[in-house]
C-alpha cells in the first residue's frame, strides 16, 4: 500500500505517525554523526579525495533525483545530507586552523569574514533543513460540503492611499468569488478617510481626505460593499484590520491588500481546509504579481521567461515550511479563522510585519497552518527601484523586531521543528552584514595587506573551493526551477547597503520602526538614473580601487601571486556583479499601464454581421494583443469574443482598435468599460481565472546552468556603466 501511495502523501503520513520524541532523537544523532565525521583531521590528499568523491555523489544523487521520480525523494535526501557534511566539514576547517595572525588589524578582518561565511553556513543548513521534503496539498472543493457546514466569511481589503480604480477592480473581483452569496461580506478599510484626516489641521489635505471618503463611500454602496473608517490612524495596519472586526461576526476572515486581485476559486480551494480541521487557524496562497519589479523590468527583460522572485519563497520555501507545520501569514492572500484571531487580540501590532508575528503567536498556542500552493491572487510589484527598498525594509526590520521583541527560539509553545523554520526565514534578513563583508573583505588584503584567511593555496582549493560548488549544487537542487543562478547574490547586493542601515535602527531601538506603506501606481513615464545610485557609484569606485591594488600586489610580492590571484579574482567577480547591476538603477520608461502577459486564447472579433476567428498573444487588464486567422482591416471599434473560465461562460468585450499591421494580421486592442457589466467582464475575463496564472508560472519555471546565468551578467556587465555616464553628463548639460 505504501509503495502505491505519492511521496508527499507518504511523508505526510511518516511524519503525522512518528512521534515527536523520535524526531528529536533523529535530528540529535544526525546532526551529531555530521559534526562528528567532519571533526576527523585528514591529510591533504585525503581530503582532496573526499571533497572530490562529495561533490561526485552530490552532482550523481542530484541528477538521478531529477531523473527518478520515484526515488527523487530519497536521491534529494542523500545529495543534501552529503553536501552538508562537505558544508559542516569546511566550517570546522575554517574555525579551527585558519584565524591566526600577529597582526591586530589582519585579525579582525578574518574574524569579521569567518563570522560572515558561519551566517551563511547556517542560512544554507537552515533551508536545506526546511525545503528538504516540500509539501503539495491535494486539491479541496466546498462542493464537498454540506451547505450548513460552509462558514461565513468577511473578506477585508484594508486601504491608506490607493486610487479608486485599483479599490474597484478589487472589490467586483470580490464579488464575483464562487462562494455562497449569504455567508460571504466584503468591506473596504478606508484608513485614507479617518477622522483624523478629514478634521486635521490641514485645509488642502483634509478636503482631500473627506473627499477620498465620500468617493469611496459612494463606491461601496454602488457595489454592495461594506464601507469603513475610525478615529485615528493607529497601528497601521494591523489597527486599521482590528478597528474594523469589532463591527464583524464571520466565523473566518479573508485578507486582501488593495491591489490583491482574487480569482474566482479563491475561498472555493482554500476553505476547505478550515472546515476539515477546526485547528487550523491559518490557510495561506501565494502572492502572485503581474508585473515585472524593477530589478526584472531594467535588469533582465525577463518577466515572461525567467522566475519572479517571489517565486523561490512562495513555490519551494513555503511548501517546506508547510511540511513542519510553519507556514507563516503572508499579510494577505489568506483565510483565518476569526476565534482564534480574538484568542491573541486581532492581528499583531508589536512588530511591522504584523502578519508573521500574528501566525507566530498561534503557532506557539498549538494551532496549525495550511499552505495552498495555487496562484489564485494577483496583486501588483513596486515599479521603482526606491519603492521597492523602502518595502524591503520594512520587510526586514519586521524581522529583526521579531527576533529581538518575540524570541522565537527560545519559545515554548514552538516545536523544535517550527523553530528552525522561523529562524530560517528571519535569520535570512540579516544578509546585508553578510553581504557587505563579501563585497569589502578583498580590499583589505588588496589595498592594505590585511591577512583573511591562514591557509595555503592548496587548502583553499581542497576546502574551500569544493565547498562553494557543493553548496551552489544544493541551491539548485532546491530552487533549481524557481531561482536562477546569481539572481539571489543580485538581488543582496542590490539591497545590502540600505538594509544594512535599517537593520542598525531596529538593533539600536527595536521600537523604532513605523509601518510605511508600499507606494503603488507610481508615474513611470519616463527614463532616469534612480535617486538610490550615489551607493553604488562609492562602491563601485572601491572595488575598482581594490583591482588596481591587485595589480600592485602581483608586482610588488610575486612570492604570494596564487593567494593574490584567488582574492583578485573574487573581488573582479563582485566588481562586475555590481557594474551590472547599475542597469537596474535606470528607471525605464513604461508606456503600458498594465503589463501584458502571454495568453493562448481562441477568440472571436465581431462587427455588425461580421465575425473573425482570431489567436490571443498576450493580455492585460487593459487590452489584448492578437492575430487573425486571416487577412482583414478591423473596424475603429469591435467587440471580443472570449471564454471567461471564471464565470464558465463566453463573454463579450467592446475593443477599441489601437494597431493593426496588414503584414502579420497582429491586431492591438484597448478594453472598453463603459458598463458595470462591461467591467466585470473584463476582470473576469482578464484576472479572475487562476489557470491562467498558473499556466503563466509553469512556463518560465525552469532551470538554467550556472555558466548561463553567469555569461548572462557578463554580456550586460559594461553597457550600463556607460549609459550612467551619458545620462549624467546630458542632465549636467
């Protein structure tokens, strides 16, 4: 019976049936046996071997993991365990026989990069800890249900300062979620029209915000939705979610940023599991973005092929945490249930990331959490670079105040499992110290002669250089298909210097951060360096500093040339990684409103008595691209006929003709909306169908070779830096 089960299925059930005690105990002697045969001292040759022989089973069991799915489990389980006692190996290498020095100087600096690569060490062990049997959830249905058994839902979209347009696509995609009619309410949380704004001080910023209310109010009563507001602008947030469930008696609550669109299966694929087990006080779905950031807009191109960076977390981190009953709230795409929000006070407000800190405190009372890996939310990226780093810092000083405020390690009600899943994804934001250290620790040696390392050539090539390969290995048995290689060290580069600064803030006063809400719908009209660049340019001179230093080195001490030339090659590795990046500090142009994302729909085009078969290419919110089945000049104005999933039905759409070309039949069409039911159409049409979605994260979830990644940033290395040139010199001009 075991054999005929699915391996997700099996490991479920092991892990459900072997008590906790005998897990502990496994762990215990696992880990023990790992530190224990690393400690062995072995020779040079030998270890050479060893490391050789590692690397030869990690890359076999790997690949025969990808080519057996049967076995590809058990081949995951050997190559992890087997590369992290190469990982473990290294460490002990590192902290036993490489930190002696005479100079006080030289000291420090290897401390400094010893302490680095131990972060990093444990970040490595920690996911392949938490990712090592991801979990995939059968699919549930409240058809299954008894109607009485269905629970009531209040569906929240919690609002500061976004526009009307994007509150209404919201809330008519709301209403059109394939659940009982009676037991679900949705309501607008308006913290844009508190009293606070309408009665501040401020003449033009107070008839703004009464205006922003009666808008709004007039909006909800137009759609049936319910409308709020409160005194003051408390808690962000997390005040702003609690004011309003004082005024609700659902038995569960939905969760919707303002720009979180669902597809119509949304609380169909997701309830089910509250209704199955009456712990489970969390059921969270991914965030699906469709649109590039702006790291994937300037940088790669790549929005269509390559996969998101929300993709690693959403696709591989939180099926592993879901496997050890750690999946975390993610502030929206997710249904909890209202009893067990009132047992911890609402949604938490110590912290700024209100939404892990809430499913800690639950996690620590002995309820569970339920991880739907489906894409059934669409929401919308930061466009700039500048918004993006102020929502990744908040991200991290949220993080940073749950670790200092709220302990998770030391936590009781944590199981030993949920632990190590919380501090994996906390301990991950405190990369940037990291980071920097990998990025500056070669200018110490090249321009000042500091010591990092006590080890000859050989043994960094026999410890060192095995372990970098066998953990890069790892990385991609792991996220092969959701992340890219060198995407990660981009995206921490790119990041490091201002993370690092509001990572002091919460060291300094862990109280000292205040929520900042993520701007949405910015004017990206035209091209401009970003305000963001002065970092990078300092940075950049130093590390072209340090290759000049490198220079001198193999001149002035030819004695030491492969030490010179390992520490010379890594900081010309970090000095192209960043001259690279300097595309991403182009804000480019946008001329779409929304972006068009690839569809492969059969369509019709429809004039009075006319009708043309027609083949979507791709699709927005705001228009279609196609091609016609045969040659034929369109009308200014037709009419698009297309299946809509979502309502089950076909759906008529009045088109404005925006492009024609007589050549290829290519036709551009731009959405018409001039009724409600023209509207609702083309939301259902366009962004209420989760296929669609995940059809969309199938396609450009695919792996690549770690030199096609690298040849990737290479070919784009030098452009960029003369493109800031030119740009500064015309603004001087």
């Amino acid at each position: 019976m075991v054999a005929k089960e699915s391996t997700s299925t099996t490991l479920q059930s092991l892990k459900s049936s072997i008590p906790k005690l005998i897990l502990k105990l496994f762990a215990l002697v696992t880990l023990f046996f790992l530190i224990a045969l690393a400690s062995i001292p072995l020779h040079a040759a030998t270890q050479l071997a060893l490391s050789m022989g590692v690397i030869v089973f990690v890359y076999t069991a790997s690949s025969e993991a990808i080519k057996h799915s049967k076995k590809r489990e058990l081949f995951r389980l050997f190559a992890i365990i087997i590369g992290c006692l190469l990982s473990v190996r290294y460490l002990i290498w590192r902290g036993v026989n490489t930190l002696e020095s005479d100079d006080i100087f030289s000291l420090i600096a290897m401390l400094m990069l010893f302490m680095a690569e131990i972060y990093s060490g444990i970040i490595h062990l920690l996911g392949c800890f938490v990712n090592i049997f991801p979990l995939n959830r059968p699919r549930q249905s409240i058809k299954q249900f008894k109607e009485d058994q269905i629970p009531t839902v209040d569906l929240v979209i919690p609002s500061y300062n976004e526009s009307e347009d994007l509150l209404e696509v919201t809330i008519r995609a709301a209403m059109m979620l394939d659940y009982p009619t009676e037991k679900l309410k949705i309501h607008l949380l308006d913290d844009g029209g508190t009293d606070q704004k309408v009665f501040q001080d401020n003449p033009v910023a107070a008839q703004q915000a009464l205006t922003r209310r009666q808008t709004l109010q007039g909006l909800c009563q137009s759609l049936g939705a319910v409308y709020h507001t409160r005194e003051k602008n408390e808690h962000a947030k997390a005040g702003n979610i609690n004011s309003a469930l004082l005024n609700m008696d659902g038995e569960l609550v939905v969760i919707l940023d303002a720009d979180h669109v669902p597809t119509t299966d949304f609380l169909d694929r997701t309830v089910p599991w509250m209704i199955k087990d009456q712990d489970v006080f969390l059921v969270q779905s991914p965030h699906f973005m469709d649109n590039p950031d702006p790291i994937e807009r300037n940088y790669f191109s790549a929005f269509t092929r390559m996969p998101s960076e929300n993709d690693m977390f959403y696709n591989t981190i939180q099926k592993g945490l879901d496997f050890w009953s750690a999946s975390f709230f993610c502030g929206s795409a997710a249904v909890l249930r209202r009893r067990h929000l009132d047992m911890v006070g609402g949604i938490a407000g110590d912290s700024i990331t209100e939404d892990a800190e809430t499913a800690l405190e639950l996690h620590a009372l002995g309820y569970k959490s339920v991880y739907v890996d489906k894409p059934m939310i669409s929401g919308l990226a930061t466009e700039s670079f500048s918004s993006f780093i102020q929502q990744r810092e908040r991200w991290a000083q949220g993080m940073a105040q749950i670790l200092i405020l709220k302990k998770p390690f030391l936590n009781a009600g944590l199981s030993w499992y949920q632990k190590c899943g919380y501090m994996s994804s906390i301990l991950f934001w405190f990369f940037p110290f990291a980071r920097l250290v990998f990025l500056l620790s070669p200018l110490g040696y090249l321009l000042f002669g500091l010591e990092l390392i006590h080890a000859t050539f050989i043994e960094i090539l026999i410890y060192t250089v095995p372990h970098i390969i066998v953990s890069f290995r790892l990385s991609h048995v792991l996220f092969g298909k959701n992340r890219w290689p060198l995407v990660s060290e981009l995206y921490e580069i790119l990041q490091c210097t201002f993370l690092f600064r509001a990572l002091l803030t919460v060291v300094k006063n862990p109280n000292d951060p205040s929520f900042l809400v993520t701007p949405k719908g910015e004017d990206q009209s035209k091209t401009y360096i970003s305000s963001l660049a002065n970092s990078f340019y300092w940075l950049l001179l130093m590390l072209f500093i340090g290759n000049l230093g490198a220079i001198y080195h193999f001149y002035s001490t030819p004695e030491s040339w492969e030490l010179t030339f390992v520490v010379f090659a890594w900081n010309a590795f970090n000095f192209i990684l960043c001259v690279s990046l300097l595309d991403v500090l182009i804000e480019k142009k946008q001329v779409r409103k929304a972006s068009r994302l690839p569809a492969y729909d059969q369509v019709k085009i429809v004039v009075p008595e006319q009708v043309w078969e027609g083949n979507l290419r791709n699709l927005s919110r705001t228009g279609a691209n196609l091609s016609l089945t045969f040659k034929q000049t369109l009308p200014e104005e037709v009419r698009l006929i297309g299946y809509a999933s979502a309502l089950k039905k076909r759906v008529e759409i009045a088109c404005k003709v925006m492009y024609q070309n007589s050549e290829t039949n290519e036709v551009r069409l731009q959405f018409l909306t001039r009724t409600d039911q023209e509207k609702n159409n083309v939301i259902a049409y366009t962004l209420c169908d989760s296929e669609r979605w995940d059809s969309f994260q199938k396609r450009r979830t695919r792996p690549i070779s770690y030199f096609y990644g690298l040849k990737h940033v290479v070919s784009v290395s030098m452009k960029p830096l003369f493109l800031h040139i030119y740009m500064k010199l015309k603004q001087r001009s």
